[in-house]
C-alpha cells in the first residue's frame, strides 16, 4: 500500500461518497446475495436431479 499525505481527505470523500449512494450500495449488495442465492439453487436442484436419474436407471 502507498503512503499518501492526504490520508484524512480521501477517507473524508470515500466516507460521503458511500453516505450519499447507500440506496445503489444496498442494490448492490442484494444483487450479489440474491445472484449467489440463484446459482446454490442451480447447482443443488442440478445436482439432485442427476443423482435422482442415476438412482432411477441404476447407472450408481
């Protein structure tokens, strides 16, 4: 990590910039937890379905 002077003015910036647009960080972070939601749901019905045909055609 560089070593800057101006240390206190960009957290000072980068704590308004998140106070300002907390309405676009909370869609963010539910877009992410709703995005892996999908994909553990996808692979864990996947994953029961072949195992499921598996077991129904014997091929264990």
């Amino acid at each position: 990590m560089n070593k800057v002077k101006n240390k206190k003015i960009i957290r000072k910036i980068a704590d308004r910039t998140l106070k300002v647009k907390k309405s676009r960080n909370l869609i963010g972070i539910l877009a992410i937890v709703l995005t892996s939601l999908l994909f553990t749901g996808v692979f864990t019905i996947g994953g029961n379905l072949t195992s499921g045909l598996k077991n129904m055609y014997g091929m264990i």
